[in-house]
C-alpha cells in the first residue's frame, strides 16, 4: 500500500485507542517537579531560571492585573515547546499539526483576553475599533475592519501555528525521500541531500521553540490591550 506524505499528520489510534491524548499528556511526565530547598539540582535550576527570564519578560511592559496570567503562559509555553520539539523524533505525532488542536488553545485564550477587556474597562477594549481622530465618512468602515481583524485573531494563532509546523515537517519527508531514493543512483547528490536535510533539521528545531514563544507572545499582547 503506498502512503501518502500526508498520512503523517493524521491522528494516529492503537487498538481504537486514539494516541493523540497520550502524545498531549506525555510532556507534563517529562519535567521534574518543582523542590522546596534551597539546593536544588542543574535540571530544575536551569527550568527555574528559564521560566523566570521568559515570564519578566514577557509581563513587563504589562499592567499589573495581567501578571496573573504568568502561571498560565510560562505552563503554555513549555507545553507548546515540548510537544513541539518531540515531534521531531522518528515514529512521532505532534498534535500541534492539527487545526482543531491549535484551534482548542487560541480560541478559548483569546476569548478570555476579550472578555477581560469588555468587563474592567469596556471603553477602552471598544476604543480599538475606532481609532482616535478618524474621518467621519470613514467611520463604519474602519469600525467593519477592526471588528473582522479582531475576530480573525484566533484564527491567525492556530493557522500560523499549524502550518509553520506542517510545512516543516513535509518538507523533512521529502527531502529524506529523495536521499534515500538517490542513495543507489548518485551517491553523491544523496550525500548532499543528506547533509541538506540535518541543515533543514536544525531550522526545524529553531522553528518549534519559535511558535510556541510566538503563540504564547501574541496572547500577551491581546492581554496587554485589555488590562
């Protein structure tokens, strides 16, 4: 049976047993948890000291009620690098290639930042729409384009996210297909092509820390505008 280069993308199952929720729960069994002491291993002191300069960071230049959310990002962001980053690795799935999966987090996150805006500062989160000093004639449709941009925002999180990661990932298989096809017939270009593919593996592994840092960082500044 000849398999297509998409088949990797679909939700794999064991025995009618869908694998994509033990590839979603396997990352939280990866980390060490946290220590109450004071010395503390090299693991969990270079995990705390990522988590602390990625959440100073990242709410900073965020009004104080939005500090709330840290817990929350830095939890999202080392969930969306580790499912990431082990979907590299020979027989994997990485359910972040999956839309709906993308579609899950970002627009629940999303929701919640609009929620927030519209309940402690109504007029503000409403300002957006309507930039200050606007012709008159050009009210209803700037109104009519900020309110689709606003909409479309969750959409634009699960789809940059999706296809940054599903382009990757195909584009990996093909050049590994054409190594090994040419193996036989010029082995020098399959060298080439080799080395090509471990060059394209290292942009891929730069590629998934990025999403997830961009995916995390874009939700802070939807926050940003309503707190």
């Amino acid at each position: 049976m000849t398999l297509s280069f998409f088949d990797q993308f679909a939700s794999p199952s064991w025995l009618g047993i869908p694998l994509m929720a033990l590839a979603i729960a396997l990352p939280w069994l990866l980390y060490p948890m946290p220590a109450g002491r004071w010395v503390v291993n090299r693991l969990l002191g270079v995990q705390t000291w990522s988590l602390n300069r990625f959440t100073n960071q990242l709410l900073l230049p965020m009004n104080p009620p939005g500090h709330k959310w840290a817990a929350l990002f830095a939890s999202l962001m080392v969930f969306l690098l580790t499912i990431n980053m082990l979907g590299l690795l020979p027989y994997t799935f990485t359910p972040t290639t999956q839309l709906s999966f993308n579609m899950g987090l970002a627009l629940p996150l999303w929701l919640a930042t609009v929620i927030i805006g519209m309940r402690t500062q109504p007029t503000h989160a409403l300002g957006h729409l309507l930039p200050e000093g606007t012709p008159t004639l050009l009210i209803p449709v700037l109104i009519v384009i900020e309110t689709i941009s606003l909409f479309i925002r969750p959409l634009a999180l699960g789809v940059r996210l999706t296809a940054n990661l599903t382009a990757g990932h195909l584009l990996m298989q093909l050049i590994a297909t054409a190594a090994y096809v040419l193996l036989p017939l010029m082995p020098a270009v399959a060298l080439l092509t080799a080395v090509l593919l471990f060059l394209l593996t290292l942009l891929e592994v730069a590629v998934a820390m990025i999403q997830a840092y961009v995916f995390v960082l874009l939700l802070s500044l939807y926050l940003q505008e309503n707190v």
